[in-house]
C-alpha cells in the first residue's frame, strides 16, 4: 500500500493519547517499532518497519508492506471519533 509521508504523521498525530500503547499490546509488538512505522527513527530500540519512503512532495510516498499498524491506527481514530460525536450529541 502507498501513503504519504504526510498523510501517515496526520493519522499518528489525530491518534488519542495512549494509542500507540494499545496498538503495540494489540500487536505483539513494542511501541517503538510502532513509533518507527509513523515515521520515528530509533531503529537501535525497536524494529525497522516494512516500509520504503521513496522521496517526493507532501515528505514522499511510503509503501507499506505491512498495513497492521495502520489498520490499528484508523481503527482506533474511528471509534474515538464515534465517542466525540456522541459527547456532543449529548
């Protein structure tokens, strides 16, 4: 799967505090490897993610191999989404 460099920091940046968290209990994996797929670089601490930047505008296209940790991530931001809506129908 191809995303911007952009549009992948867009969704990290929209994720709920503690997201990063569950995404790497939910996962098996630990949250540095989560943070290194949103584009951090501490490779020393957690794993390298299957991605490739290959450069260009909007910071460059990412290609994902695997789409897990993103799935996770829109999940995540569609539930938190729902429970905003209903706050404010409340």
């Amino acid at each position: 799967m191809n995303i911007t460099f952009e549009e992948l920091r867009a969704i990290k940046h929209k994720l709920p505090t503690g997201s990063i968290s569950r995404i790497a209990t939910e996962l098996n994996l630990s949250e540095q490897t989560v943070r290194n797929y949103f584009g951090a670089n501490k490779f020393g601490e957690g794993e390298i993610a299957d991605k490739h930047i290959q450069p260009g505008p909007h910071g460059g296209i990412v290609h994902l191999e695997d789409t897990s940790i993103l799935e996770a991530a829109r999940r995540i931001l569609a539930e938190f989404e729902k429970s905003e809506l209903q706050k404010e129908e409340s």
